[in-house]
C-alpha cells in the first residue's frame, strides 16, 4: 500500500534521491509503501503530504553504502526512465539484506540498473562523438579567446556528467554547450553546469558547409556498410549534423560509383602501365627548343625520367589551366585517381579542393593547378597503392617542371599547398606553420602563399581538430581570393 509519494526533480542529482532514500531506509519504509515521481508528474490527486518524509525509527539501522552501489546509482540517476527512483530505492533495500546482489547479473533489479547506467554510458559517448562546435566571431577589435557555441539533444541527463569531458578536450577555448536537458559552459577558469532547459540556438552558418564538404570527400563507397554506419550515427542525431544531409543521397549513390570505381580499378596499378610509358618513350623528340608553350613541355615531361618515381607510375601528371593563369597552385605529387587520369587533383584531395574554391568564389577555371612532383610514388600493398611522400632530391629534379610551367605562366600569385609545394618553391626548409597564410614577396616579384594541403585535412582522425583545420582552410582561400580580388 502506497504511503508516501516522493518526488524529485530528477535531473541526474544523486543528492536529491539519496538524502530522500536514507530517510525512509531510517524509517524501515519498505519500497511497496513509496511512489516515486519527477516533480512534473506530482499532482497531489491522492491527498498525500507531497514530499513529507518520515521520522527515523526507534533504532534506525546503520547505513552504509559501497562505492560500486553510489557508483550505479550515480549512473542511473541521469536516465530519464521514470522508474528509475523506485528500482534504485529497491536495490537500496535489499542490498541491506543481501549484501552480494550488485554481484547477481541475473537478478532483474541489478539487471535493469545495469541496461540504464549502459545507456546512460552509450549517450555521454554519442555526445562527445557528435557535439559540433561553431565559432562566435568575436566583436570587431576585441582580442581574446576564441569562443564556441554548440547544440546537443542527449536522450539522457548527462551534461553534468560529461561536461568536465569537454573542459579537459577544449581548455584552450571557451564554450557554451546548449541542450534539453542543461547546460554547460567553460570560460578558461571555471566549468558552469545548470539543469535548465535550454532553447535551440540559431547555429547555422559556414562550418556546416565545411563539414559536409569534409564527409563527402571522406566518404567511400565501396566501404559502405549502412547498418553499421546507423548504429554508429543512429538517424535520431542526423538533425544537428551538418554532414548528415548528405547520407542519404550518397548511400543512394553508392553502388553506382562502387560499379564505376571497379571499371576505374582506382587502387590498382593499371595492368600494363609500362605501356603507356613506352608509348610516351616512343613519341618523337619535338625539335628545336622544348619551352615556348605549356603543351610543348608538357609533351616533353611525358618521358620524363629526371628520378626514379616515373618507374612506378603510369603516368606524367602535367599542370594544367590556361597559359595565362595569374594564379598557380602548387600541391605535392598526383595520388591513386590523378596517376590514372593523367590529371592533377581529381581525387578525394582534389574534390575537397573544388568544394573549397566554390564555397570561397574562385573558379578554378580561372587557376593553373600542378604538383611540385608530377609523376606518382607509391608503395604497392597487397592490390593497394600507398602514397609515399617525395624525398628532397625528387622535389629538387622535378622542379625542374616546375620552374618551366613558373616561366611560361608567369602567374602573380603562387599557392602553396604543404610542405613539399613549399620546398619546391622555396628550397628552404621551414615549418609551414611559421609562413602559412601570410602573402610572401618572392625573389622573381611574384607573391607566395601558403597553406595546408587538403590530404592533411582529410587524414585528422580528431573531429574537432579537423574542424578548425578546415575552418582555417577555407581562411587562407577567402585570403587568395582576396589577392586575386587585389590583381584586379
Ligand atoms: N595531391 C596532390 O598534391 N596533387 C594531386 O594532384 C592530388 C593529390
């Protein structure tokens, strides 16, 4: 028979349920005589003293509690399962009488405190995996920390639990994480959490373009295992994330392109590519001198054997864009897609490329795109091509290429993209951190700017790390195209 009617704000303080459960385990209350509610549930129909709890018994019993119960309980607390006081309470009480329950898997009580502490585990992980920050600019003039912002709806009431998660990952920045269910913020000194409900701030800006244009470059078709990627990514959390707009159409499309990436053979070396090498070997020696014209020397660079990459590869990846491009780019070296499509940039690196220089306003029509190696260096594993970067002295020969393509374009503006681009054009070995994004007068008048190249951005394993990679990308090409506003 129901006695009491308890009821709690239930928003994952153990504090509240435990000052409540030890006063009826002191008044002998045995858990049939107690309805545990959440404080919007309480309606007094019953004509119970709300939250009147009762005095200690005569001899209240000795309370003890072990830290593998507070530790479950502290767990279950944060669920949102309304029984949850009650099961806890119910533990509580027999764990006086039978010490060794928690050990008992196959008792329900224990078991269904376990499954809700798993789901409580399992939301506090998609939270970590799936908060996407956006940077708040801050005021016009105004030095200090940078400052994000981000949205969160968590099934559970975990953001107590996980906010100090967030505090050791991003000390070096301030943020405000808002949800459902609480908030939590940190300014650098101090780590604030409320229990209120928070409203859904307007976050759609830039990043999200970003992280759409990282997820698709990322993706890979024949890769796809949709069931695993739901259990992963379950749908109910697509709606915060910018990336998941694209799921469904690339799933549609994939076994499209699985087809197509099969008929390409993309990792595998093309059966006969010494072939195509010959073939170029054979070609005649155009006469008279070689420069004059981008197609002249590119002809010339077909038979290239200036080091030892052009064994390996099937073929010479030229630069191309028109002879009169004020801006070049320089990257590294063709990968996997460009030494079979004879092109640079068409791969993954290269889609990551065009979605940046669309999202910025450059038309890479408007470009003159190579490598500072033309020919690809791999590894080959089992059916696979690993990418191996170029040794200094392969840089050195090819820039050879590359200071005839210099000389004919006579572009304005020269993009570096990684470090080898860099050294190609510099032959100074820096750390292109200390010259990133900074327009660098050269020698020869022309100006030189470096950043990042896209593959980096592609290989960080860290979410939020690659977020700001790409967000700083993105900087440094609204920076080119800025320059190339300024050429007029
Ligand atoms: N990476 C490069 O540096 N160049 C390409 O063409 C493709 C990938």
């Amino acid at each position: 028979m129901i006695m009491f009617r308890h009821s709690l704000r239930g928003r994952g303080d153990l504090t509240e349920w435990r000052d409540a459960a030890r006063a009826f385990l002191m008044a002998g209350c045995v858990p049939e005589t107690i309805e545990w509610n959440t404080m919007d549930d309480a309606d007094g129909l019953f004509g119970f003293d709300e939250n009147r709890l009762p005095p200690p018994a005569a001899e209240p019993p000795r309370i003890t509690v072990t830290p593998s119960f507070l530790k479950l309980a502290q767990a279950v607390l944060c669920h949102s399962d309304p029984t949850r006081f009650a099961l806890l309470y119910r533990l509580l009480f027999r764990l006086f009488h039978s010490h060794g329950l928690l050990d008992m898997a196959a008792d329900p009580d224990v078991n269904a405190a376990q499954k809700l502490a798993k789901s409580v585990g399992r939301d506090y992980h998609k939270m970590t995996a799936f908060v996407r920050f956006k940077e708040l600019p801050l005021p016009e003039g105004v030095a200090g920390r940078r400052r994000f912002i981000a949205w969160f709806e968590p099934d559970h009431f975990i953001v107590a639990r996980v906010a100090p998660f967030f505090q050791r990952r991003f000390t070096d920045m301030d943020w405000l994480i808002f949800t459902p269910k609480g908030s939590a913020s940190w300014d650098g000194e101090t780590l604030r959490v409320t229990d209120d409900p928070a409203q859904k701030p307007d976050l759609k800006d830039e990043t999200d373009d970003l992280w759409r244009i990282y997820y698709a470059s990322i993706f890979n078709p024949a890769r796809l295992k949709v069931k695993m990627m739901m259990t992963e990514m379950p749908k109910k959390y697509w709606k915060n994330l910018p990336e998941a707009e694209l799921i469904p159409s690339l799933i549609a499309n994939a076994e499209r392109q699985v087809i197509e990436m099969g008929q390409r053979a993309a990792s595998e070396p093309q059966a006969f590519h010494h072939r195509i090498q010959e073939a170029a070997a054979r070609q005649p020696v155009p006469e008279g001198p070689a420069a004059g014209t981008l197609s002249a020397v590119k002809e010339e660079a077909r038979r290239c054997t200036r080091c030892d990459i052009h064994c390996l590869a099937t073929q010479t990846v030229f630069g191309e864009g028109p002879q009169d491009a004020q801006v070049m780019i320089v990257g590294e070296q063709p990968g996997d897609q460009e030494d079979l499509a004879g092109r640079p940039f068409v791969g993954p690196a290269g889609k990551l490329f065009d979605e940046t220089l669309a999202l910025v306003g450059i038309d890479r029509r408007r470009l003159y795109v190579t490598n500072a190696v033309k020919h690809f260096k791999y590894v080959p594993r089992g059916k696979r091509r690993i990418h191996q970067k170029p040794n200094m002295g392969e840089i050195r020969q090819c820039r050879w290429w590359l200071g005839q393509e210099i000389a004919l374009v006579k572009p304005k503006l020269v993009v570096a993209m990684g470090a080898s681009a860099l050294f190609a054009l510099t032959d100074m070995k820096q750390r292109l951190e200390d010259v990133r994004s900074e327009p660098m007068p050269m020698e020869d008048g022309r100006v030189l700017f470096a950043t990042v190249h896209p593959s980096y951005l592609l290989r960080i394993p860290d979410a939020d790390l690659r977020q700001r990679e790409l967000v700083r990308f993105r900087a440094d090409m609204e920076s080119v195209q800025r320059l190339i506003g300024a050429f007029g």
